[in-house]
C-alpha cells in the first residue's frame, strides 16, 4: 500500500495547485476548455482525498458488525471516484462544450492559458510519470491492460488512467487553443472542452466496471487455485478437492472456501487434524489467504464413487 500512497499523495497536490491556476486562467481569458480543465484537476482532487479515506477504512480491524474486516470500503470509494468522474469531470466538461459551440464566447489573452497549461503538463506529467513506476512494480510479467484487469488494488490503476487522462486532456486543449486563436475560431474552444469530457467519461466507464467487479467479488486466478488443489490433496487424508471458492475481502485479504473429499473409514479427529494440516500449508504458501474455511464431503464423493 505504501506505493500506493505516494502516486496518490503525488497526484494531490499535483491536482490542487493546477486547478487553482486553471480556474484564475481561464477567468481572465474566457476560456470554456480551461475551466473544464479546471474541473477535471478539482474533481481529481477530490478523487484523492476520496480513495485516501478509503485506503484509511479498508484498514479498520475486524469487529462483531463486519466479522471479516472493512477491505471492501476501497472498493466501494473507488466505485465512488468513477462516478464523479462520469458525472462532475466528464458530464460538466460536455455540458460547457456543448454551451461555448452554440454560443462562443470572445477569445481573451491566452497568454496565461499557455502558461499553465505549459506548467500542467509538466505536473500532471510528473505525477504521471510516478503512477506509471509505482503500478509498473505491481504488474509483473503481464502486460500492462492484463495487470490493470488483474489488479486487485484499485488505488493503483485509478492513478494511473486520471493521470493518464489528464495529460490527454491537456494536450487536447493546447492543440485546440493554437488553432482557434491562429484561424479565430472559437467554436474551437467548446470542441476541446467536449472532447476532454468525452475522454473523461470513456476513462470512467473503464474504472466504473473495475471497480464494479472488485465490489461484486473477485476470486483467485486458475493458477492459484490449481496450486491450492495439488497442495490439498497431498495430504494423505484427502480423496480429492471438489469445489474452490475465493473472494478478495481486499488487496491484501482473501476469503478461502474449500470443499473437500476426505477418505473413507475416517473419524472426525483425524479429518479435523487434517483440515488443520491443509489450513497450515495454504496460509504458509499463501500469505494473502486470512481464513480458510474446509468443508469435508466424503459421503458425497464414496456415494459417487
């Protein structure tokens, strides 16, 4: 988690200095792509404090209430983020394009606008830059949409595609800029705001269904669950492993169920040694598997049989 952290805290104040600008900027020059820009830094702003405080609940121990712990808290604050970047970034940014298309407004001085979009990029870049090493430790051998889909820590990818998006965005807005004080158009200005909100609302679909199905429950890999089987039924008490279910309570937590055939002519001594045996290797190999719950199923299994 702690590489988590520092993209987040890096896209913070990131974030909060270039919204403040953006907004000054694009008051002086009557810029409808600036203050959507000035939204979408303000509304990343938002989405960092909003992902910290849920970083700070998933951490809440275990109580009578929520017996496996508050991991899903991320998830859920997460899913919170995608929609406020669908609604305020992206819903706000289309509205203002759609509004400076119909109607433009008289181009101002963009020499300021220049300015910070010129330090924005540099920023968001920076900032950008730091998400990319952080979730690039996390990811492994896969690739990098494989990591992002496997990623079972939101706060590693939601940096990464804000990040992301806000540096298209910008680069979107100066390009439109340029051209529509060059050629005077300023239609041009409302078109980069409804293509930053358009942008931002394709990066919140993405992040919505992420985040969606960690909410909903994510289980271990194919590989995973490959590795557990052959490690139970190693044992010598087992028949054979039947059914595997898994849920990650959190990034660092997971849920165990295993149903399991043990043996005929067994007592529930020797099948209770044996679930404390599998129980003790699956943790050992395992170190983000918490609880482990085994349900034995012999009859089932010997009536087949």
């Amino acid at each position: 988690m702690a590489s988590s952290n520092k993209s987040i805290y890096s896209a913070l104040a990131a974030n909060l200095l270039i919204a403040i600008t953006k907004f000054v900027a694009g008051a002086f020059s009557n810029s409808a792509a600036m203050i959507s820009e000035g939204i979408h830094s303000m509304v990343d702003t938002v989405n960092q404090l909003l992902l910290l405080f849920g970083l700070k609940r998933s951490k809440k121990p275990a109580d009578a209430l929520r017996p496996f712990g508050y991991g899903k808290e991320l998830y859920f604050y997460s899913f919170i983020v995608s929609i406020l970047i669908f609604g305020l970034g992206g819903g706000i940014s289309i509205y203002q394009g759609i509004i400076h298309i119909v109607a433009p407004e008289p181009l101002g001085d963009p020499t300021w606008n220049y300015v910070v979009l010129a330090v924005s990029v540099i920023f968001e870049g920076a900032s950008l830059v730091i998400a990319a090493k952080e979730f690039n430790l996390v990811r492994g051998q896969d690739s990098w949409w494989t990591a992002i889909v496997r990623s079972k820590d939101p706060s590693n990818f939601l940096v990464l595609f804000e990040d992301g998006a806000a540096v298209l965005g910008l680069i979107t807005v100066i390009i439109c800029m340029v051209f529509s004080h060059h050629y005077q158009i300023p239609q041009l200005d409302g078109v980069a705001s409804l293509l930053v909100g358009l942008l931002l609302v394709a990066v919140s679909l993405i992040l919505a269904r992420e985040s969606r199905s960690l909410l909903l429950g994510e289980g271990i890999s194919e590989v995973s669950k490959q590795k557990i089987t052959l490690l139970a039924e190693k044992d010598p008490a087992v028949l054979k492993v039947l059914h595997i279910l898994s849920t990650y309570q959190s990034p660092e937590e997971v849920i165990l169920m295993l149903i399991v055939a043990f043996k005929a002519h067994q007592d529930t001594a020797e099948i209770n040694e044996a679930i404390d045996r599998i129980r003790k290797d699956i943790k050992s190999d395992f170190n983000l598997i918490r609880f482990v719950i085994i349900q034995p199923e012999a009859d089932t299994l010997q009536f087949k049989l």
